[in-house]
C-alpha cells in the first residue's frame, strides 16, 4: 500500500496553501460561490485583465490511499486537471469576459461530483476535510497576467506573484533588473545583471564521489504528455509535452514489469526513466503537435527544441555516506502547479553556460552569444526506507536539512542531478511547456525519475559516491 503517514506541521502548512488560493481580495480575485445563489460582483472584463485559474491542489492533500483505490483516485485527479485546463481555455476565449461567473460556476459544479467520487475511492484515512466547499471552489487570479498582446508567450507573465512567495525560498534566488530593453518580454531577465547567488555546499563528510550515466539527449525523439508517476494509466495526463531519456518505453501505460523488460538510452544500461517538461521557441514557427492534446490543445505551442547536452549525475549533496536506493522507486522534483501553488516545492533554476553560479527560479534567463540557456533540476535525497511512492507522490521522500541529516526515520540516498542546456538563437523567446493555466511561467519546471537499475548498478553507484570517486 501506498502509505505514509504526515506531520501535523505538514497538515497545517497545506491547508494556509489550500486558503491562500482563496485569500486574494478585491478586484484581483473572482472567487467562486460555493453553494447555490450567491452571486459575486462583476469583474473586469478578459481582455481587460487577464489572468488565470487557481483551485486547491488536492492531490498534495492526500495522506494514504490503499493500493486498491490509487488507479481510480489517479483518474479524479487527473479529471480535476482537465477541469481546471478547460475551464482557463474558456475564459480566454474571445468575448468570454462577461461569462466568467457562468465558466467558474460550471468548474465548481464538476469539481464538487469529482471530488466526492475521489473521497469515497480513497478512503477515510486520505486526509480529505469532511466538507470539500473549499477544495472545489477556485478563483480567477488577477495577479498572475499575461499581456493580451502576448497570450501565447508566457514569459510575459509576471513572475514571482504566486501571492506567496517571500524573501527566502527559491524565489528568491531571481535578483535582476528585468529584461534590459531586450524585447523578450518581463519574465526574462539578462544573466550579466544577475549578482552570484549559488554558494558552495558545506560537505561535512567524505561521500564526495559522483556516478554518471551518459543516456543522450533524446536523439530517439521520445516524447509525449504522459505522466505514468502522477497519472498512471492515463492519456495526455500532464497537458504538455514530455522530454525522455533512459528507458524507451516510458509513457502512461509503463507498469514496472514493462519498464524492466524494455531497452535504453543510457551507455551503462540504466533502464531508469527521466523526464522533463520540453522547451519551446516562440518564434512563430509551429510544431507537429500544434493541434494535439499536450500541445497546441493544451497552449503549448512553438518549436520544441532538443537539449543540446543532458547530464544525469548522482552525488550526496552534503558529502554524508548514502545507501542504495530500492528499485522502482519514484521520485519528484519542482511542482508543476507552483505558479498558482506557490514557491514551497519549487526546486528547478535556470541559468546560462558560464554564468552557473547565478541561478534564477522565476524568470528565464537571457544568454551571451555563445553560451547555452541551462535548466538545472535538484531531487530529494532522503528517502523514508519503505514505500515506493506515496499518495501525493512526495512524502516518501524529502530534501536534507541545512546541517545536511535526513528528516526522523528516512535515510540519505544518491542525489539526482538533472543538467539540460539548449542552444537558444539570440533575441528568440522560449518557454518551458506547462498545463494551460500555469501560464508556461519557470517557477512550474520540474522533473521526474523512476528508478530501474540493477542491483549491481545500484551498488556500483553507492561505492562511486561514498568512496570519493568519479563514476560513469
């Protein structure tokens, strides 16, 4: 069974993230009535103000779901996506400004009945509040724009008014001027007037070895919008596309037995799986998958472009000794929601070749001729022993703490670094692929890892890492 049991801090933090969807006040927010009759003031019209929908995300609520009930929860939670993508599609819609309250009313409608087939499938102990009025109402965020003029390239959109970012957190490390008159829009920023930011990790023990495994950089072209960690057994469960290196077969349908059986990418024979968001180039040119679902269906669109170089490296962040990790182990990283979720699982930066010890989380950086636009994605490295997933596909696994120790009862494991840089032509706006209301904006890049290695990978790895050496 998928279990594992949360903190009450925890509890507490999700729910001030599940009320500070609904928090905003005035004119920047339509909040949506819960219960029959309740009418709210006339915004301001679409065209006027765009901006997009936000709703509680139920998944990151979840405790425990039985094995037995995890596929039919998987496809609720997914429908709650589709809902919201739709919903979004139709306010942007033209003339869809005066039908906003119809739009937001016919969300909250079909999220309330998803919503209740989710709790009755997952069970009492799923940590779902007994009155779900809350989960199911969402809002028209006014405060995360994209200029009308610019619908279709988010970096326009104003980075960083998650309305619950601060000063600390990964938000922070984006400390620019803007885009300098460069003409690529507000949410990117020239990495020559970014100050350094990144500082060199304090390791504290002799684990200072590296494992690598050179898998390519997707020449096979395997993409899709697909998420078989978050969305199992569903089509187009992401709502964009998805970037594949290490096992060939990895889509919605890849149960483990499948994943084992099947070939890879990767020189050493890791049949792991990798996947990230694709990058696109707004430049006007369009993709085969213009009018596909992940694509062009689901706002994303442009010319995806290929990574110009992939570095899938393993090492322990702090320098402490690490212990393998179990085969079929899935982890995330980054929160593909975090533009409307906020920052506090954000955990992908950007940067350019040259220019590393700078990092931004919330804008896209501007690069020198000749140097590479660099998408960089930390994994958590501790891991709680037991289960290889968890209801909301998180708390099986954590990041270390500052003094570099695992949270109580979890173990260090190896830290997947994922390392993606593009050759970006000069002056060419590009965008990370996200689901339509998130807006393409960088704070929602994220990644994902299953691991299939063999034992003795798994072994080889280990000693690499805690005798100092360099692997792969």
């Amino acid at each position: 069974m998928r279990i594992h049991k949360r903190d009450k801090a925890r509890r507490r933090m999700l729910a001030l993230l599940l009320a500070g969807v609904l928090a905003v006040t005035g004119a920047s927010v339509l909040t949506v009535a819960a219960f029959a009759g309740q009418r709210q003031p006339p915004a301001q019209p679409a065209a006027t103000r765009m901006g997009t929908v936000a709703c509680g995300d139920v998944g990151s609520l979840l405790d425990q779901v039985p094995a037995a009930a995890q596929p039919a929860v998987d496809r609720d939670l997914a429908d709650l996506d589709v809902q919201v993508a739709d919903a979004y599609r139709s306010l942007m819609a033209p003339g869809a400004g005066g039908g906003e309250q119809r739009v937001m009313d016919a969300l909250v409608a079909k999220r309330t009945t998803t919503l209740r087939n989710l709790k009755a499938s997952a069970g009492p102990d799923a940590g779902l509040p007994g009155d779900l009025t809350g989960l199911a109402s969402c809002g028209i965020r006014r405060d995360l724009v994209v200029d009308a003029s610019a619908r279709d390239y988010a970096p326009d959109a104003q980075a960083g008014s998650s309305g619950s970012s601060g000063p600390s957190g990964p938000a922070a490390l984006s400390k620019g001027s803007g885009n300098r008159g460069s003409g690529l829009g507000r949410g990117f920023v020239d990495i020559r007037t970014v100050s350094p930011n990144v500082a060199k990790p304090a390791r504290t023990g002799s684990a200072t070895g590296t494992f690598t495994s050179q898998c390519g950089r997707n020449e096979n072209r395997h993409l899709n919008p697909d998420n078989v960690i978050v969305a199992p057994g569903v089509s187009n469960g992401a709502h964009h596309m998805h970037d594949y290196v290490g096992n060939l077969i990895t889509d919605a349908f890849s149960a483990n037995n499948r994943l084992a059986r099947a070939g890879t990418t990767c020189s050493n024979g890791d049949q792991s799986a990798y996947y990230w968001p694709v990058l696109r180039l707004l430049n006007g040119v369009t993709e085969k998958d213009a009018k596909a679902p992940g694509g062009g269906q689901d706002s994303n669109v442009g010319r995806i472009l290929q990574p110009a170089d992939v570095q899938i490296t393993y090492n322990s962040a702090a320098g402490n000794k690490v212990q393998p990790m179990t085969r079929f182990l899935r982890i995330i990283t980054g929160d593909a929601k975090a533009l409307t979720n906020g920052p506090a699982n954000a955990h992908a930066s950007w940067s350019c070749t040259g220019f590393e010890n700078r990092q931004l989380a919330d804008k896209y950086p501007i690069c020198p001729n000749g140097s590479r636009v660099v998408r960089t994605l930390k994994f958590p490295d501790c891991w709680d022993g037991k289960n290889i997933d968890s209801a909301n596909h998180r708390t099986h696994t954590a990041f270390s703490q500052a003094n570099g120790s695992c949270p109580k009862n979890f173990r260090a494991i190896p830290q997947l670094v994922e390392r993606v840089a593009y050759d970006v032509p000069t002056g060419v706006r590009f965008a990370v692929d996200s689901f339509p209301e998130q807006l393409h904006n960088p704070v929602t890049d994220h990644g994902d890892f299953i691991n299939v290695m063999n034992r003795n990978l798994l072994d080889q790895m280990v000693s690499c890492i805690n005798e100092g050496r360099r692997c792969g």
